[in-house]
C-alpha cells in the first residue's frame, strides 16, 4: 500500500483550541432566557407504591412553575437505552410511575425559577408510600414473592413473573462430551460489583421552543438520533418537529447512551412552552443514572493432555437493577467477547439477567466484556499455574488464530442471531510478545516471593469488537467548497473520543488534502445524517467506513470535472491538483470554482452510508507488575503494560489517549470503586471522597504500544480502539497478585481484607 | 451583597445574592471555562487563581473574594495567541473530551508561579485535586513536562545569544 | 448557591465574634467544609479570617501557626523545617486535592474534628498546643480542648520531632485512609496516635523499658474498639492493620 500521508500520523485534534481554551462548546455552555430549572424528587424506599402525592403547597410557591407527577403523564412504557429500533431492551419503564422500585427512582418532576426553589419545592411535596418487600441479593431475584415488574403493557422482558428480565443459552458442539473427553476440568466462580462511570461532565440537557415552533433538545448524548425517535414516541410529540443537538460531550464511556434527562426536560418545555435545563447533580450521577452491570459468572474448562481447551461452559447471572435497559445485550457482549477468545470444540452458556431494588445497570465502557474477561483471564491463569505452564504460553496454545470463524459469537450476536464471524487480522502473538519484554516477565514471574512484601506480575489477554454487525450504521455528507475545504457533516457522535479528528484524517487521505482542510460537524439531527450513535467502539470503524467512502465519491466528481475541464480522458489526482499525462494540470480550487460558478454548474458533494455485517475483535495483552504487603494485604500497582492491536491506527496520539483512559478506570474496578448500599438499598457513598477514582498521584507507570495488523474489512486497515484496553488490567492485576503471594482473590473489588485473609497464616 | 473584585485584570464590582458561590457566578456571567463536576465541589475542573493561587471555584463564596485578584482559563489567550502552556496541552494531546482541560491547566500556571521548575511529583501533587476519568493523567503531565522541556531549551537559547552580543 | 444564607457577618474583633456564634451561625474561615455541605440550617455565617492570623513563624521556641494559615502553606513550611519527617509530609494525604489544601485553614481543620485528617492526628500526635479565644486567649493542648471558642494560633515544637513515623493505609493514596497511626519516641516515652475512618482518635504511652509485645495488641484492640465495620474492611482486621501499623512504627522509632 502507498505510503499514507495523514493516516497513522500525530494530529492535533480539530476541535483541540476550542478545548485548551475553554470555548463555551458543552451542552451546558449557553445562557437561555426565561430558563426553567429542573429538580427530581427521588424515592427514599427500594419498593413502594405511591398511594397518595399532594403537590398543592408546592404549587402555590412562588417561582415554582410547574410540577408533574405520575398522574400528569400518559403511560407510555419504553427503554432508556438508546439502542436501535426495535430495541432489544425491555419497555419496562415510565416517565414517572406510581411504583418506585429503587431508592432513588424518579416520583415527582418540580419545575421552577431557580434550582434552589426547586430544591426547596422538592421538600414540599407529600407522597405517602407503602412499602413493598425488597430483593437485593441477585441469587434472591428469580421466583422471589416480590415481583418488580408486573403487568402484560411492558414488552420485551423474558418472563416478569419470575423478575427475569432476559436469558439466553446456546451450544456449539456437545459440551457434556468435550468434558467428558477432557483430561482435567476446571471450574470457578466470580463475582463483579456495582461501578459507576463518573463522566466528570454530568448528565445534563436543555430543552426550548424555536422560532419555528418546534421543540430542541441540547443534550450531552452519544446517540441524538435514537433521544429522538424516543422522545417523540414517549411524549406523542411528531418526530419532525424535534431536533436534537448534540456539543461536545464531556465524557460518557456509555452513561450517556441513555435517555435519562431529555424526557424531563422536553416535559418540561412543552407543557410551559419554556425553556428547560435538568443537570443531574454527582449524588444522582452515582445512585439514579447508570452502573455497570454487577454479574456472578461461573466458568469451567476441560483441558486436553496437549493443554488445548476442549470444553467450555459459562453461567451468567446478572443484576439489571430496578429496570432492564441493556440488561440482555451486556450478557450477551460478556458471553461473545470471553467466548470468542480460545478455540474450543464445545462451548455452551447459560445467562440470565434478573431484577432486583438496586440502581440501575446500563451500557458501560466494555459493555459486559469486561464482566467476561476477569473470569477467563483470571481462571486461564489458574489452569496455568496448576499444569505448570507459563500463563503466557497456555494462551498461546488457545487463543484464535486468523482464518477462525467463531460460530458462538454468531449465535449469541447481540441481542438476537448475529452473523458469521470469521477473524480476519489477530495480532495476539505480537500483543504477548511486545508485552513479556516491557514488563520483564520472566525475570519478574520467577522472581523471589518471600519477606513482607512480595512482587509478581500477571498477565490477561482480551478481545472486543468493532461496532455492532448488521445493526450499527453511520451515514456522512461530504461537500466541497472552492477553496478547496471539504464540509464533513456527519451523525457520527464524538462524545470526548476525538472521532471528529479520525474522521476527518480518513476524509483528507482520501481526498489529499490536509486535515485543516475538513471541516467537521458532528451530530445534529437537523443537519447531519443518521448515525446509530457513539457506542459500541463503533465510530472508527463504521462511521469511519462511511466517510471513506462519502470522500471517495467526492475525489471521482473531482476527477471527472478536473477532466472535463481539461479536456482530457485520463488523469489522476496529485497533491490537490487535477494532473494529465501531459503535465497539464488543474487545481481543486479551479475545478470547484469553476463548478459552482461557470462550468455545467453543480456542487460536488456526496453522501454514503456505511454498514457492517462484520464487528473485527481488537485485540490486547495487559500485563500488570504489583507489590504485595503480606502483612496488610494492600497492593501496589507498579506499572501496566497495556499492548493493542487495532488494525492500522488512525491517531496514534487518541489511540494511546483511549487505553491510558482506560487502565485506571478498570483498576479502579479490581481494587478501589464500588458503590456501596445499607441494608435498606439505600446507597452510601455518592461522592468523590467516599467512592475513589484514580487521581494524578495514584497512577503507577504506564506503558502503551500498539502492534501493527491490518484489518481487511477497516477503513484504511482499521479497528477499533475505545473499549479494548478496559478488559485486561483488572484479571491482569488479579493474576499478578496471584503471582506474588500465591492467593487468589475472585470477587471484585479485591481489598486488602480479603487479601490478607486468604494469605496463609503463620 | 456588593463585591468589588478583579476578575481577569478588570475590576469588577457586582451584586450577588449572599451565599453564591464563585462558580455559579462566573458561569452566571459567562466564564464557561469552569466546569462543574461535584455537588461537593472536591472535582477539581472548576479551578481558577485567586491572588495567584489554584482553588476550586465551588467552593469559594463571592464575599469571600472581596478585594482579591480572580483569574480564569479565559485570560491566558492573549491576542488570540494560546499560552504557551496551552499549546502543550494541544501538542501532546492532554485531552480526550477536553473538559477537565480548563482545570488541569490553571492548576499548572499556579505551580508554575510557585515553582517555575517543578519535578513530576510536583505536577502529579498540583493536579491531584483535577480529577479526571478520559486521559489517566499521562498526556497531560507530559504536556507540562515538554513545556517545562521547550522552555529549558528556550532559556539556554537566550544565554547563549546574550553571550554573542556581549 | 447556598440559599439558607441569610446574612454574613464581619465581626470587628474576637469579643465581638464570640458573642455572635448562636444555633444556625457558623463561624467561617476557608469554608471547605461548610461550603461543601451547604447545611440548610445555616443562615449566619460570622467571617472570622480578619481576625485571625495566617502567619507561619518558626523560631527556637518552635512553629507558630496562626489558625488561619491555609494547609498548603502550613505542610510547606513545616517541611521546610524537617524535610526529613515522613510524618510532616504526610499530612498532605488529610486532602489530596492541593486546591482545597489550599482554602482549608489549620483552624477549620482542627475544629472539624475529622478522625482521618493526616493534620490531626500529626497535631496529636506530637501533643499541639492550641491557644483558643473564649472571652479570652488561652493556650491549652489540643488533646484538651473541648470544641468551644475561636481557635487562634497552633504551636508545636520540632525539637520533639527526632523520631517520628507515620503509617498509613488507604485503598489508593488520594483516599481518605481508613486506619492512620502516628508515633513519637521522646526520651523514654513513646506515644502512638491512631485514627482513620473511625468514630474517635486513640492515644496511647508506652514506656520503652517495658516493651513487650502483647502491649502494643492491647492497645490495637482500645484502638480498634473505635472502628466499625464497614465495606474497607472488618473491625477485626482494623485491629490487626493498626497492630502493624504499630508495631512497624515501633520498629523505627
């Protein structure tokens, strides 16, 4: 392939002045006129009914404008994730509803002057609840008295009588048999807890009225087209008269592919007629948004004499929360991803997803993969220990190869079947390989493991996908100006990720020209084409895909005008010159001047959609180097060695941005988050100091590196990069405890308790 | 409540209702380079320079900044030309959704008033109070070390053609 | 925004100032606390940083805060006077954020009482003196002072500082830490104070003539009796992280 002039290159981001600035460019950055402010009265109980509400004080105070309760709002059951239509996800969900089946979900909406009457206002109201019995163990939840769910109006939920809210289970080969055959058979059970994404920008949108009479919704969202099917169906509001805008987002790691604001907010707007704002405060961002899904996962292993897998069987029991949203596609993801990752003759899994009086669980970062992948990785590196290999080495003798298909993720697809999924680039071997030598592997694997404190280090390997297949689509407008800029409108939603920088790095390869020269606009219902929205790891590689070809199209116009306007049958396109054999030669800025002005006028431009029935699994190796006080059972994180393959990297600079995001986010999961609930479901800590993300001092060193594949079916080669890296550094991390003083912990998070009480005792 | 303060180099005298808090007040007026994050105020991506020094502007109240010299993201541009800081932070790509960029670099200009040769322990110190959950921190505590690096370079640049011209 | 605010006071002199403090009246100097929780039952805030001092001197005599120093300038300088005290330096962990560090006076942090402030317990540890304003200035121990009053001025002398240590455990550094222990030796005495996400510091004075090991347990299980259980961990593996923390401390004093 020619050597790419834009493509895999260090390049600032498009949108990189307007950040260091801090140009007014997020969803909240804008001052509205006569604005309402928005609070929720949320309930203090896990389950109860809702007998009497009485906001008739409330309603007398001044600067309260309006108040809206369950009784106000027509039921119309639906999902907050904003999936594709149909979605897969249950319509277990009101605006307002009169049950609340988690502390913290919605009674009453007050809409006032200012956010303090509207805090005041909030007190004010009386609701008289009866309480109803709560679940909170999840292996309490299927065929507990206590029903969350009742009633034949919801749709999609597998069966509300027994609190399941989805459940699948699938067989390739003859599992009973491959266990059977097996030489020896391992078998374990994990348990992964209740996390939150903590996007440092809150959920938060505004809604008016234009001067068009029609209402706009300015949300911080990953999915603008799918907030507004949904509110238009919820809110019996026509489609055609919504639109959807979407800024910059400050961060969402799938938090905000939720309608969690925008059915409020437009309530709001078009019963006032005035404009709205909802910003959920941390509190409500840690307990009322979304969590990732908390799993017991069982996994066993039947491995033949040459260490070679021959049967594997995954149990998945997952806690959806209150409601359902994602509840059967994260499964599914943790399934497929862990799945697809060894070969093995038999494969069989069994997952279910049940309710319980607990926050609700929606898309997060990984989505369920990395559910998946701290069971796997952390029970591979068991079988190793036991049969007395290198961890490295059993995972090479398993892993897939390219050439695989993968009939189990076609099976279990996402949601319902998918499609054949054959692998086409895997770079595994390099991943492994590049990562022994940067953490020192065997020099620290074999190292000494005796004193007070104790050094190992463990490995873990990981896959994900690219987009849905067959589901996701992205869709661009590409239109040339005569200075030779290129409009790039597209629905692809940059949520912090720096799509709009890829995208237009795909746009200027194409069209060689440079980057400067494209000029991005992401995602506004209005103005830009159908995108199914930012999730998925999907951007790079669907809506990238779509752009390529929008840009392709686009330079065939050039070319043909630049012919014509030459008078020539042949030419070729070179450094933004129209070029003859001859040496005769056109500008772009001549061919498009001409174009719109002079010439058989007409505007170049060109739309494509773009599809995939193909998601390509990036790969990585995360290697973790720990130290281990025996005494205290605390661990130290020395340094992550993080190795990806994504096919041939768009930005090398956003691509390492995205792992080193990624790796403390998924420490924090094995070792230092998790939301914690009394014994009435009520949860505890709902803030910075009581709940601990990864600050600038609790980094250890790391070190990221990609290794080169390329991918048939990628823009350029190209796979994608966003949730890949936050499957490996919590089993990694388990694995080099393990590795250091010989216990193994198996229920995240991993504290120093349960550290130190596994530890032999002398 | 009246309160006369300098805000960016301009004295301002206002009038707010008492118990404002800073943050509100300078979004109120249109400094949207503070960001909230917490109801708290622990998040960091509000900090702005009082008198020189890093705080978090939610957690400071109007009447408490009588007198005193206010600073935001918004006055390191000057002339439409970026600080030389801010420039870092675009070159090494210290940011993914950019949100928690505003805070990050004010507190960086307050050490770097304190301390105009910090170490990364320093940097690491300075940022701790700006969390952020996009970037784990290594793109933007190498921005500050290339501009720490590039102002070195410039520093050597300038004694040595001083050296010339003497 | 805290609404509940309904009037700020700038009282002209600490005479004035105590007689302000009534149900619902804060006194107010960095605010972190107060502003962070945004109490609706405040509606008085008596601003006190007129009066107090936020001056640092260090003399032969010792450190002298002025209450309203700020916990940056504070660990800054005392660090300066013994850069090799890891106790010193720890204090900083009270608030990883350098912002807030920077807001927080030493006076609001010892009248918050917080049980896991890295400050505190360095300032019971090596036994601060307080000098408080009732209706006049006194100067007591810190160990002694009951929660009334203005806090002024903080004192403490680095000459009993030669050998200190500090342990601490927290799930990552930036944490709040869930057990803190400090240690002195000061001629023949050592004297351990503990605390951490619990509901009271613990003192505790060895005579290192009489050292045996079942003492320092005894003494983690007064400590531990200060704990409970919660999701960082058992009170009964408390006891045994402050036991170590003790006895590492031990070990280097």
């Amino acid at each position: 392939m020619a050597e790419m002039k834009y493509i895999g290159k260090k390049t600032p981001r498009v949108d990189g002045y307007s950040l260091v600035t801090g140009q007014p460019v997020f969803a909240d950055d804008v001052h509205l006129n006569d604005l309402l402010h928005i609070k929720i009265l949320r309930s203090p109980y896990a389950h109860a009914k809702i007998v009497h509400i009485d906001v008739s004080e409330v309603l007398k105070m001044k600067g309260v404008v309006d108040v809206i309760t369950h009784k106000d709002i027509t039921p119309r059951y639906f999902t907050t994730a904003g999936q594709g239509y149909p979605e897969p996800s249950a319509y277990d969900t009101l605006i307002l509803d009169s049950k609340v089946r988690y502390v913290g979900d919605r009674v009453a909406i007050v809409a006032a002057e200012s956010v303090e009457i509207a805090e005041v206002a909030l007190e004010k109201i009386v609701v008289k609840y009866e309480k109803l019995p709560s679940i909170f163990d999840i292996r309490e939840a299927v065929d507990n008295p206590s029903i969350l769910h009742k009633g034949e109006d919801k749709a999609g939920i597998a069966d509300f009588n027994r609190n399941i809210a989805g459940h699948f289970d699938a067989e390739v080969g003859d599992v009973k048999k491959g266990f059977a055959e097996s030489k020896q058979i391992f078998e374990k059970e994990y348990s992964l807890p209740y996390v939150q994404h903590c996007h440092i920008e809150p959920h938060v949108a505004l809604t008016w009225i234009d001067e068009n009479n029609r209402l706009v919704i300015r949300t911080a969202t990953q999915v603008p087209f799918h907030v507004r099917r949904i509110i238009s169906r919820i809110l019996d509001f026509p489609m055609s008269r919504i639109r959807v805008i979407k800024p910059r987002v400050g961060g969402a790691f799938g938090g905000k592919q939720e309608i969690l604001t925008e059915d409020v907010c437009a309530a709001v707007t078009l019963r006032t007629h005035r404009p709205s704002r909802l910003e959920l405060t941390r509190a409500e961002e840690f307990h009322a948004s979304r969590t990732r899904h908390p799993q017991i996962v069982k996994f066993k292993i039947g491995v033949n004499e040459d260490f070679t897998f021959n049967a594997i069987e995954m149990n998945i029991l997952e806690n959806s929360g209150a409601y359902g949203p994602h509840a059967l596609t994260v499964m599914s993801v943790t399934a497929s991803k862990s799945l697809g990752l060894y070969r093995s003759p038999n494969i069989r899994v069994n997952a279910t997803a049940v309710y319980t009086n607990l926050p609700v669980a929606g898309a997060y970062r990984g989505y369920g993969a990395p559910q998946g992948f701290f069971p796997l990785e952390s029970l591979v590196d068991e079988i190793a220990n036991e049969l007395g290999l290198d961890p490295v080495e059993l995972r090479h003798i398993n892993y897939v190869r390219e050439g695989d298909d993968v009939p189990i993720a076609q099976i279990l697809g996402e949601g319902r079947e998918g499609f054949p999924v054959v692998i086409r680039s895997c770079g595994l071997h390099q991943c492994l390989e590049e990562g022994e030598k940067l953490i020192r592997w065997n020099d620290l694997r074999k190292g000494k493991k005796s004193g007070i404190f104790r050094r190992g280090v463990g490995v873990a390997i990981a896959a994900q996908g690219s987009g849905i297949a067959g589901i996701d689509m992205g869709s661009v407008f590409i239109k040339m100006n005569e200075d030779a800029s290129f409009n790039l409108n597209l629905g692809a939603t940059d949520i912090g990720t720096g799509s709009d920088t890829a995208m237009a790095q795909i746009a200027a390869e194409v069209l060689d020209v440079p980057v400067e020269k494209i000029i991005v606009y992401s995602s506004d219902t209005d103005l830009t084409p159908f995108d199914a929205g930012a999730y998925a790891s999907s951007t790079t590689f669907i809506s990238g895909g779509a752009v390529k070809k929008a840009a392709e199209e686009a330079k065939r116009q050039i070319l043909e005008r630049g012919k014509k306007l030459l008078k020539v049958d042949k030419a070729e396109i070179e450094d933004q010159y129209v070029v003859a054999a001859d040496g005769k030669r056109i500008s772009y800025q001549e061919v498009c001047t001409k174009t719109l002005y002079t010439e058989e006028q007409m505007q170049i431009m060109a739309t494509a959609s773009h599809t995939s029935f193909d998601s390509p699994p990036p790969y990585n190796a995360t290697f973790a180097d720990v130290t281990v006080d025996t005494e205290t059972g605390f661990v130290t994180v020395n340094k992550i060695v993080s190795v990806t393959d994504i096919g041939q990297v768009i930005n090398p600079q956003m691509a390492e941005g995205q792992v080193e995001g990624s790796i403390p986010q998924s420490l924090g999961y094995a070792l230092s988050e998790f939301l914690v609930f009394d014994n009435k479901g009520s949860p505890l800590n709902l803030n910075f100091n009581d709940y601990h993300i990864y600050t600038a001092i609790d980094m250890p060193e790391i070190v990221t590196k990609f290794v080169h594949t390329h991918e048939p079916k990628g823009p350029f080669g190209a796979k994608a990069v966003a949730e890949i890296p936050i499957n490996g550094p919590a089993p990694a991390l388990a694995n080099a405890i393990f590795n250091a003083c010989g216990v193994r912990i198996r229920e995240l998070p991993i504290t120093p308790e349960k550290i130190l009480n596994a530890l032999p005792k002398d | 409540m009246t309160v006369s303060f300098t805000l960016n180099g301009k004295s301002t005298t206002v009038d707010v209702p008492l118990g404002r808090s800073l943050f509100d007040f300078l979004r109120g007026s249109g400094i949207f380079s503070v960001k909230f994050g917490s109801d708290k105020g622990e998040a960091g991506c509000d900090t702005v320079l009082i008198n020189g020094r890093a705080f978090n502007a939610s957690l400071v109240l109007m009447h408490s900044v009588a007198g005193k010299e206010v600073e935001t993201l918004e006055s390191l541009v000057e002339d439409g030309k970026l600080h030389p800081l801010q420039q870092s932070f675009l070159d090494a790509g210290a940011m993914q959704s950019g949100y928690t960029a505003p805070g990050m670099i004010m507190s960086i200009i307050a050490l770097l008033r304190e301390n105009p040769y910090p170490t990364e322990e320093d940097i690491r110190d300075a940022l701790a109070g700006n969390l952020d959950r996009e970037t784990g921190y290594v793109k933007p505590v190498q921005a500050v070390m290339d501009y720490l690096a590039s102002r070195c370079i410039e520093l050597v640049e300038m004694k040595n053609t001083n050296k010339n011209s003497c | 925004m805290w609404p509940s605010i309904k009037e700020i006071i700038f009282p002209e002199s600490l005479d004035h100032a105590v007689t302000l403090i009534e149900n619902g009246a804060e006194f107010f100097a960095g605010g972190t606390y107060l502003v962070a929780d945004r109490d609706s039952s405040i509606h008085t805030l008596i601003d006190i940083n007129k009066l107090i001092s936020n001056d640092i001197t260090v003399s032969y005599g010792g450190v002298e805060i002025g209450a309203g120093a700020d916990l940056q300038k504070f660990i800054d300088t005392a660090v300066s006077v013994n850069p090799d005290c890891r106790l010193i330096k720890a204090a900083k962990w009270s608030c990883s954020s350098k912002n807030i560090r920077n807001q927080r006076t030493m006076g609001g942090e010892i009248a918050k009482r917080r049980i896991n402030s890295e400050v505190m317990v360095f300032l019971l540890v090596v036994n601060a003196d307080l000098t408080i304003f009732t209706d006049k200035e006194k100067t007591i121990s810190i160990r002694d002072w009951n929660g009334k009053g203005i806090i002024t001025k903080i004192s403490y002398y680095p000459a009993r500082l030669e050998s200190v240590e500090i342990q601490r455990y927290s799930v990552i550094p930036s944490a709040p830490a869930v057990v803190i222990a400090a240690g002195v030796r000061k001629g023949n005495m050592l004297t351990f104070t503990v605390g951490g996400k619990a509901i009271d510091f613990s003192r505790f004075v060895l005579p290192i003539k009489k050292y045996e090991e079942n003492r320092l347990e005894n003494f983690a299980t007064k400590a531990a009796g200060n704990f409970f259980n919660d999701h960082y961990g058992s009170v009964d593996y408390k006891r045994h992280l402050i036991y170590t923390a003790l006895k590492r401390m031990k070990e280097k004093l």
